[in-house]
C-alpha cells in the first residue's frame, strides 16, 4: 500500500473513531520515516523529460521506501550527443544522470533511464546480457526493451535507503555507464 493512501485510511478510521468517541479529533501521523525522497528535475532534460518521469514511477512502484518526486534538484537529468549515457552518483541518491542521444536512438530510452537511475539509486552494473535484469544495460541488446528492475535489484535499493544514510557526502563520486555499442564482430 503506497503511504498516501494508507495515511488517507488511517485519517478516515480516525476521524471515524473519533467521532464515535465524541473525542477532539488529532492530526494524522507522519509518514513512514523509511520513507526517502529523491528529488529529480527535468528543467535540463529536454526531450527526456518524460522518459525520466516514467523512469520515476517505475522505481516508485518497484521499491516501498523510495518517492522520486519533483521536489528538488537532488537530481538532475542532462543529455548530451555522443559519447555515451551516463550516471554521476555523488552519494545516494544525488547526482547527475547524462542521457546520450545517440545510443536513445539505438536503445530503448526508457530503459537507459531507468538504468541510469538505478546507479543513482545505488546499484552497480551487472553486463551479463540478461534483459530481465535492469542493471545488464546495453549488455543486453538493442532489442531489448525492458524498463522493469528485477525484484532483486528492486529489494536492493530499499535495503540501500533502509540502512544507508540519505545524503551523506559520499568517499568518492561513482560514475556508471552505458556500454559501447558491442563490435561488429561480437554482434548477435
Ligand atoms: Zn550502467
């Protein structure tokens, strides 16, 4: 259950028993303190815009502590031509994400995304060519559209928010990418 529907079913139950009770009504409780917002901005993202926010959703639904909202520039999401899609994590959760609009022509820009953010999310590339897996990235092909991360990739970034502090300034900068193209030897 997302925490806004189960605040508004706790607040109806509330206001319910307090009014049998005849009691003053009190504020609903705060929400789940696990809960962790990432803050992404668009205004840079150009014609991604709305791949990232599609990216958003799918981690919202995926993970149960994160909120990716546009609440802030925690981070922020860029694109450029050529050269190759990129993340910047500079701790959990905060960053850059640099879309490649070349390979968003080869690959599925959605996936990309949603790669990428998995990086700023706190998970490393795992290139092992299987499409079920999100973090395989272009390890998988040009064919493979899959935006969706694993529930194992999923169930690792919760635990990430769960015990990792939020925004602590972190030992170095990760910057995660997309692979070149595969060679035409190497081609499937
Ligand atoms: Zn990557």
């Amino acid at each position: 259950m997302r925490p806004s529907k189960l605040l508004r079913t706790l607040a109806t139950l509330a206001a319910v028993t307090t009014a049998a009770l005849g009691l003053t009504a009190v504020q609903a409780a705060p929400a789940s303190a696990a809960v962790r917002n990432v803050c992404y901005t668009t205004a840079q993202a150009g014609p991604y815009a709305t791949y990232a926010d599609q990216a958003a959703a799918i981690w919202n639904a995926r993970t149960a502590n994160i909120n990716m909202a546009k609440c802030g520039s925690n981070l922020r999401i860029l694109y450029t031509t050529g050269g190759g899609s990129y993340a910047q994590r500079t701790s959990l959760g905060n960053g850059r994400v640099v879309i490649d609009t070349q390979q968003a022509q080869q690959y599925s820009p959605l996936r990309i995304m949603t790669h990428e953010i998995g990086h700023i999310l706190g998970l490393p590339d795992n290139y092992n060519g299987n499409c079920a897996i999100l973090m395989s990235g272009g390890s998988a092909g040009t064919s493979c559209t899959n935006s969706n991360p694993s529930s194992a990739e999923a169930a690792r970034v919760d635990s990430l928010f769960g015990f990792a502090p939020f925004a602590t300034t972190g030992a170095g900068v990760f910057t995660g990418s997309w692979p070149a193209p595969a060679t035409a030897g190497a081609q499937r």
